[in-house]
C-alpha cells in the first residue's frame, strides 16, 4: 500500500517514490548496515530498516540538506520556527498554515498563481543565498521547496540559478518532514559527500548488510546525469562486481532503453545477475509526454 511509504520531503528529481511499491518487494527483508552512495532525495533509506546507515551523494549542497533535517529531528519546532521566519521575511506562501495569495492572482493566473506571486521573494531569497560565502542549508531546503521542479541548480560560478516553481510550503511537504524527522530520530547515520569510488574505498562489509545503488543514468537527459558518463559507468559496474565477489547484497536502479536509446554497457553486463522489470511513468517537463523507458532493478540475491 501507498500509506506505508515514506517520501522524501525534498521532492527531488529522480525521487524513487512512485516506484517505491515495487522495489521494497524485491528488498531484503533483514538488513544490519545500508549503503547508499547516491542518497538523492533520500526516498529509499526512509524506506529501509536497519541498524546503520551510510549515506552518500556527491552533491555537497544535498548533504549539507539532509545533514540539517538529521539534526533537526532532535527538535522539529525549531526546525519550522526558522522555516516561518524566513518565508515571513520574503513575503513567500505557505499553504499548509494560511491561504496568502489573493484571489484577483489566482482568478488572472489560474494554474500558475503561485509562481507569480512567490516570484519577487524568491529572487530576493536567492541573492541573498548567493551573496553568502558559504550556502546555507535551510535557504537552500527552502529554495529547493519553492524552485522549479524542485532541483538544486548551480552556474559555473557557483551561484544558485532555479528559477522559481508553481509550489509552495504546503501541507504535503509538512507531513513528509514530520515522518522524516520521526524516522531518523534514533537511527544510527553517517553522511558524507564524495565520489561513490572514495564512498566505497574504506568500506568494510559483514553478514547481511545491503547496497543499494541508484547512479545518474547514463542514456538519460536530466540534469541530475550530466557529469556522468561511459567510464563513471564502467568503474561502477566494476566495484558492484567486487562486492559480489565479495559475498555483499546489491539492487541496482538503471534504464536499459530511453527514447531510442540503449545502455550498452549494462545490458552487456547485467546477464550475470536476476534483472527485474519495473514500470515506471516518468513525464517529460517539456511537453508532459510519456517518455519511452525501460526501467530495471538488478540484484544477485
């Protein structure tokens, strides 16, 4: 059931939560340590029981984010309580408390009323961010909530560059830093930012532990698989090999297929391993089409 997932409260691109019904199913029922060298939003270690956590992303922003929300499950109120201050200071919505934006707005922008009137604060928000010689984690949360498709974008120099989204604070977002907060409260997490080759360098594996692994995708467009590329994708395949030969559980996230386009390199590979079909939905932003992909979760248990 839908219900009992948990979502990441950071919505991000390449969130697993729509597919999370089908692969919990072919998860390990037992797990004592989990690995995720690329957390994302984090979707899927909220939805993993174990005894420790190594979480990892190469994106220091991301986990700087996840960072604050870990240590603000201590206390939540204070969490929202800056939350409010500064959405309060930028004149930004927040649905999920009080219906701001007047009703002239939405009548003249019906779908789009948010991102019209968040507009002006939010590029407020994002000078300010980017005028500071460290980014801090809480604006950033905020800009990623109020941003376009939710994403954590950077120029070449370095400077915050989302344009504004059709979002706001709301309820949903709430409910999913409230089950955030509750679920990493008494665990057990490390996090760190590197390349997943530095991520796996010192690892060491016992009994049970699990891998989970959810790399950019090396035929897809996004953002998010940009800094990929044929040798980032072979030196992966590579050390899952390793942790095979080394008794260690993986699941693998890839696309075999995407718009015409074949992954090679994996399918060359994955034959040796159970490969699992998953539906998947993704919409292109551009034109809300369905794209054509081929989803796969690969293990070897």
């Amino acid at each position: 059931m839908t219900k009992s997932i948990k979502r990441s409260p950071l919505f991000y691109v390449g969130d697993k939560y729509k597919l999370m019904n089908q692969l919990v199913n072919f998860f390990p029922k037992e797990v004592n340590t989990f690995f995720e060298p690329f957390v994302g939003g984090g979707t899927v270690f909220l939805n993993i029981t174990a005894k420790k956590y190594f979480l990892n992303d190469v994106n220091k922003h991301l986990v700087a984010i996840h960072s604050l929300l870990i240590k603000s499950a201590k206390n939540p109120d204070t969490f929202f309580r800056a939350v409010e201050k500064i959405t309060q200071k930028y004149g930004l919505s927040k649905s999920y408390k009080e219906d701001i934006v007047p009703s002239s707005l939405k009548e003249q922008w019906k779908k789009t009323y948010f991102a019209r009137f968040n507009k002006e604060g939010y590029e407020k928000l994002r000078v300010c961010v980017n005028n500071e010689k460290e980014n801090d984690p809480l604006i950033l949360y905020i800009l990623l909530i109020y941003g376009f498709n939710r994403m954590l974008r950077f120029n070449g120099g370095g400077k915050f560059n989302l344009p504004v989204g059709n979002v706001d604070f709301n309820k949903n977002v709430v409910s999913a830093l409230n089950a955030y907060f509750e679920f990493v409260g008494d665990k057990r997490i490390e996090l760190t930012a590197k390349d997943f080759r530095s991520f796996f360098s010192n690892k060491i594996f016992s009994r049970n532990d699990f891998v989970y692994l959810d790399p950019p995708y090396l035929i897809a467009s996004s953002e998010y698989n940009k800094l990929w590329d044929r040798t980032a994708e072979s030196d992966l395949l590579k050390l899952i090999d390793k942790l095979h030969s080394e008794g260690v559980r993986f699941a693998l996230s890839n696309v075999t297929h995407y718009n015409g386009d074949k992954n090679d390199l994996l399918l060359d590979w994955m034959g040796k391993y159970k490969v699992h079909d998953i539906k998947s939905n993704y919409i292109s932003y551009h034109d809300n089409s369905k794209k054509k992909i081929k989803e796969v979760l690969i293990t070897n248990y």
